[in-house]
C-alpha cells in the first residue's frame, strides 16, 4: 500500500480508486472500499472521506 495524500469523496460518489478510506470529522472511522464502488454514509449521514492508503 502507498500514502496518497489528500484524494477526499463524497458519500454516495463513484469510488475512484481502490483503498482505506477514514471519515473526516470527530466521529470517524475506516472502511475498505473497491474503485467504481459507491461510497457509503456513516451513521445515516453523507460524510466526506479521505484516502488513507491506495490499495
């Protein structure tokens, strides 16, 4: 896995790449998330997430 920077997505956005993806915010969390995918919501929210690893 390779450090990406700041690559950051919309909930409900085409994932555009594969990857670990932390929620931006005070509640956050990490999820896998495979390129064309849907990215989902936290908590029943839209979120912005932030690429943490390329996978």
């Amino acid at each position: 896995m390779e450090n990406t920077g700041e690559t950051t997505i919309e909930s409900g956005k085409i994932c555009p790449m594969s990857g670990i993806w932390k929620v931006m915010g005070t509640y956050t969390t990490t999820t896998a998330v495979s390129q064309n995918s849907k990215m989902p919501s936290y908590g029943g929210m839209k979120v912005l997430w932030v690429l943490l690893y390329k996978c």
